[in-house]
C-alpha cells in the first residue's frame, strides 16, 4: 500500500486552553495505525508553555552570553532556564534541556507567537505524545501513533530540518543489527532514527512561516522493531566532547 500524507488543515490560532486534541479530531478521520505529527509549538501554546518576555528578569550570567549572541538578556534568561547544560555560549546557544534533547537555544522561540511572548519545549514531550494518543483513542477509538516534532539544525550541513523530541506508539529506532543486506552480509551497525525521518518530512508539509498546518498525519506507514536510544550519551558523543574542549 502506498504511504498517504494528509495535512490537518483549518486549524486556527492556538491559544492556551484550547482543546486541541479535539480540534484536530474535527479535521481528520483517523484510522488504526496513522501516525500524527504535531508541531511542539502548537501542543507548547495549547498548555500554556509560553512566557512573556517582560516578565522575565535577567541574571548576571544571561547579561554576559547576550552581549555574545547580541540577544535580548530576557531572552537568552528564559533559554537558561530551560537548559541543563550549555554547549557552546557562541555565535548562538546550544544547550541541553532536561529531557536530554539538545538544540539551539533550548528550542526556545519566538516566532510564530504574538509579540512580546516566547514559546518553550514541552517539559515533557514523551508524555505529551502519550497523552495524545490516549486522547485520540478515548475520542475517536482509533489506535494512532504520535510524534511531537520541533525544527533543528544539523551538525556539518546548512539548513533546519524537523525532529521528534516526544514519541508514542513506537520506538524511535529501527534495529536493523543482525540483520541482513542484498548479499547476505550481517548488518552491525545499522539504527535507523525513524522518527525522526517521519518528523522531517512532516516538517516539509507543515513548512517554517505561514503555512498555518501544524498537523500532519501519515497513514499505511509499516510497523517496526527497534529501541527509543534517540540520543548519544556523554560518553558516546563524539561531537559534544569535541566541542567542549574548546
């Protein structure tokens, strides 16, 4: 069966306490086996993960990194907030959040939002996904598979391209070790990041400005077999220690 893309479209601003789940229930049939991508800012803004950014109070150490990254103190403060380890303070912030993704800023934004607000990750993106698909199933009775995507840049390559940060329903790899190739060699090394393939793609349809189409749902996608070992621990990540030996 070939593989539909099917955007959920008509979605209006969201706002903090729309109920967004049913909202984008409104809009598409869901069948057994779709796999929902929800942009993290639009799940973010719906629960109320946002900040106003004259509310925020700079520290001494905000101060510092923005007279580097020539950013707003407010606003480099709240990505400190939300960051457990900072990476590199310069030309831009990467840093670790809690739930061990690491992005610039934090995934802190603000774009798409009013003026004045900032949007923040989910603080817990797994859950977040979970609770999707328990709504989706309790609302329409249809067992679906959630990723929530955020946009990211890429070691070595120019350009952003869509994530997951928050998955339910499947693992983030497909293990392919132990497996064969065309020629019968055994495959070693070989993880695929799934998720974050199907992330991509979704970013692709949802687009960066004013697309408007935060939902994207993916149907007769295959099931697969793997593990959700997304991210390189310290001592895995080859990157990381380089870059913190600078």
């Amino acid at each position: 069966m070939h593989i539909q893309v099917i955007p959920v479209e008509g979605l209006p601003i969201i706002h903090p306490g729309d109920l967004l789940t049913e909202m984008i229930c409104e809009r598409v049939t869901f069948e057994d086996g779709d796999i929902l991508c929800l942009a993290s800012s639009v799940y973010s803004k719906a629960n109320g993960y946002i900040r106003k950014q004259d509310e925020i109070v700079a520290s001494a150490e905000a101060v510092r990194i923005a007279q580097k990254t020539h950013e707003d103190p407010r606003f480099v403060q709240a990505i400190l907030d939300e960051t457990t380890d900072v990476i590199l303070e310069d030309p831009f912030i990467l840093s670790e959040t809690v739930t061990g993704h690491v992005g610039v800023r934090a995934g802190v934004d603000h774009s798409n939002i009013e003026d004045g607000m900032i949007i923040l990750l989910p603080p817990d993106p797994m859950g977040a996904a979970a609770g999707l698909q328990n709504e989706i199933a309790r609302i329409t009775g249809k067992e679906v598979r959630v990723i929530i995507t955020d946009t990211c840049g890429r070691s070595f390559r120019r350009g952003q391209t869509g994530v997951a940060i928050g998955w339910s329903g499947m693992t983030a790899i497909r293990d392919f070790r132990g497996d064969h190739d065309l020629f019968g060699h055994v495959l070693e090394i070989t993880e695929e990041a799934v998720v974050d393939e199907v992330a991509g793609f979704a970013n692709f349809i949802m687009g960066e400005s004013n697309n408007g189409v935060p939902a994207v749902v993916f149907r007769n996608c295959t099931r697969w077999t793997g593990h959700d070992n997304l991210h390189f621990n310290r001592e895995e990540d080859i990157i990381r220690k380089a870059l913190c030996k600078k």
